[in-house]
C-alpha cells in the first residue's frame, strides 16, 4: 500500500506499507524518516524534537548530504548542502511483490539550486523497502563542465543506549577526527563514552552495529568513507530540533564520498552511491 499524505502546513510525504516492512518518506529532501520491519522496533531514530516544516531538514531518518558533506568553504552555504531542504519530484513506486516496495525521487536543477550551485545536475533516489533496506542515490552531471561532490546518506540508527553500542568493521581503518582535524587509525570496535565525530576512510567491507537487543548489518557501495557521529551531551544542548538526553539513543554511521573521496564527475558521466541495512 502506497498512500501520499500532505500535513496542514502543506508538508508531504509518503508512506508505504507491505508484508515486510513499512517506511514514511518526505517529498522534501526524499528524507526517509521512518522504517521499520513487521513485527519489529523501528531501525532509524527521529527527534520527537524533530519539525516537520519546509525550508528545515528533519532530525533524524536519512538526511541526504549533498552537493557537499560538512561545511563548504563559502561559509554563507548551508551545511551538508541542499538536497536536504529541497523539494524532490515523486517519479513514482512499483510494488515487487508483497514484500517488496521501491520508490523513485529526484530533483534537477533550478533558479534556486543555481543560486547555491552553478552546475546542471540530476539526482535520483530510489529506495526499496523490504526486510532489507536499500537506498540507491545517482548523481548525473548534465553539466557542460565537470563538477565535484561529496556526498552522504546521514543515517540516524535507533539504538538501546549509546552506552551499550559497538561498531564492528573498522578496525584498523585510517580516520579523520572532525573533532581535533588529526589522522588516527582505529584499534578495535568503535564505542561511546564521549563525543564521536570521525570520517573513516578506505572502508571497504560490511559494517555491523550492535546494541543490547539487535544487530544490523550495513553495505555500501560506490563510497568508501563512513561518517561516524554521536553529539555526546554538550553538543547535544546547541543542536536544533534535539531533546537533551537525544545523544542516548542513537548513532550516525553515513555512508559516504567525503573529504579525500569526494568524486569529480565529468560532463555525462553518473555515479551511484549504495547503502543497505539489513
Ligand atoms: C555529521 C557531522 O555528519 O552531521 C557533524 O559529522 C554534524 O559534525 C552532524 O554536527 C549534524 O549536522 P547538522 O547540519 O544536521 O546539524
């Protein structure tokens, strides 16, 4: 079942449900903020702070980081880019099967996006709900001219408590700390008593969270740095659209081409970012 539903203040989203799993996707940002398997507790986090209002990313889900990843060099752009606060174009759905949904976004350029960003560009999504999750986001310079991104699908993964969580599979992977702007290399599952804010670089394989109740497996393809992130409490207090104790049940593990793995896409040429939680 795919049912297209608009809030009073004009926001919209669509929710799909099948035998396997239910999902709420926002036609701004195709912010998929909403998914769970049948039977089970929801996988992404959402700020019960979180608002629902055009023109603000929601906390929470997946926010999509795109033409950039973090801070552009023009600091008058907004963070992470402008996919996120854009209004995508629903292209469509196609129901696989009982178990099987997928969705089809995407957004072009425009007066508005020439404003932030000069180039021609075509960016799709396509996210298929099932047991598993897949989002599958394309970006195809329409440009004349070649343009560099970077690139991430933020998730937000619901955890027990961020005390009880473990990262496996980066392990001896070398790191960017956005804390101290040192190179590190990781010893070991990654774990939290403190502000984490790191991007992995040269990860390859899957990567597995744990907590007290589940585990998730995550693959990515055609990206290989991970964002790492959890604001810990300080942080947490000067972020919008977060509760106090919000640090405590989640963690941001994104799939990414940020800073050395940004990509340069020539005229034509199309790049496909992958990450699916299963
Ligand atoms: C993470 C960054 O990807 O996003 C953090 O590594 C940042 O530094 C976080 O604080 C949240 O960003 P925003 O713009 O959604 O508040």
């Amino acid at each position: 079942m795919i049912v297209h539903k608009k809030l009073t203040n004009g926001f919209e989203y669509i929710e799909v449900k099948n035998e396997a799993a239910e999902a709420k996707v926002a036609l701004q940002g195709a912010h998929l903020f909403h998914y769970e398997r049948a039977g089970e507790e929801p996988i992404l986090w959402l700020s019960e702070a979180s608002d629902f209002e055009l023109g603000k990313a929601i906390r929470g889900g997946v926010p999509i980081c795109w033409p950039w990843f973090g801070f552009n060099e023009d600091k008058s752009l907004p963070q992470h880019g402008f996919a996120r606060t854009s209004l995508w174009e629903f292209v469509g759905s196609d129901e696989v099967d009982v178990k099987t949904t997928v969705l089809t976004l995407r957004l072009t350029h425009d007066e508005k996006t020439f404003q932030i960003w000069h180039y021609k560009f075509l960016l799709e999504l396509k996210i298929t709900i099932s047991d598993k999750l897949s989002m599958e986001l394309k970006t195809t310079n329409l440009d004349d001219s070649a343009f560099k991104i970077s690139q991430a699908l933020h998730t937000y993964f619901s955890v027990s408590h961020i005390s009880e969580t473990a990262i496996k599979g980066l392990d001896k992977k070398p790191y960017l700390d956005a804390l101290t702007w040192k190179k590190e290399l990781q010893e070991g599952d990654i774990t939290f008593n403190q502000e984490v804010d790191r991007v992995y670089q040269e990860v390859d394989g899957e990567i597995v969270l744990g907590d007290k109740n589940r585990t998730i497996h995550i693959k990515n393809d055609g990206s290989s740095s991970v964002v790492v992130w959890n604001p810990w409490i300080e942080k947490t207090l000067r972020m919008s659209a977060m509760k106090e104790d919000a640090y405590k049940y989640f963690v941001c593990i994104e799939s990414a081409n940020a800073f050395d793995n940004a990509r340069i896409l020539e005229p034509q040429e199309s790049h496909t970012l992958v990450a699916s939680f299963s």
